[in-house]
C-alpha cells in the first residue's frame, strides 16, 4: 500500500448566497478536472505543471487553464 500518493485533482464550483457568503445551492455550476503527469505529481508537488479543464452543468468546456512547471532551483534561474 503506497500513502502519500498524489492524484489529479477534481473541483465541483458551487455558487455562492451573497447574502450568508456560503454555498448557495446542491447542484455545482462547473466541474473543473486537472491532467498532470504522474510523475511531476509525485516529485514536484505544487511546482508541477498543469492543465485544468472547466466544465459547465451540460458538459461544455467553459475554460481551460494553464501553469507551466515553476522551477525555484538557484542553478536554472539566470
């Protein structure tokens, strides 16, 4: 059994009451699902690079999104 193992991330984004700032409704208004390497998961952690796709209630693509790895080592940076 492996512990710590990290796996692509999925949102469910709810709307939000103004009045109480809390969640303001059962049914999500978009879905957002990440697709990383399983590898830049388990050795870079929040550095990794990523993409996130978000989706609306009919399973359109509303957004996508994109981070680019974050390399903090002194040796690369110029």
């Amino acid at each position: 059994m492996l512990t710590g193992f990290e796996m692509q991330n999925n949102f469910s984004i709810f709307p939000m009451d103004p009045a109480t700032k809390m969640r303001g409704g059962d049914v999500p208004l978009f879905r957002a699902h990440e697709h990383s390497s399983c590898f830049q998961r388990q050795c870079c952690g929040p550095l990794r690079e990523f993409s996130m796709d978000i989706q609306s209630r009919s399973g359109e693509r509303f957004m996508h999104l994109y981070r680019p790895f974050k390399c903090t080592c002194a040796c690369f940076n110029r």
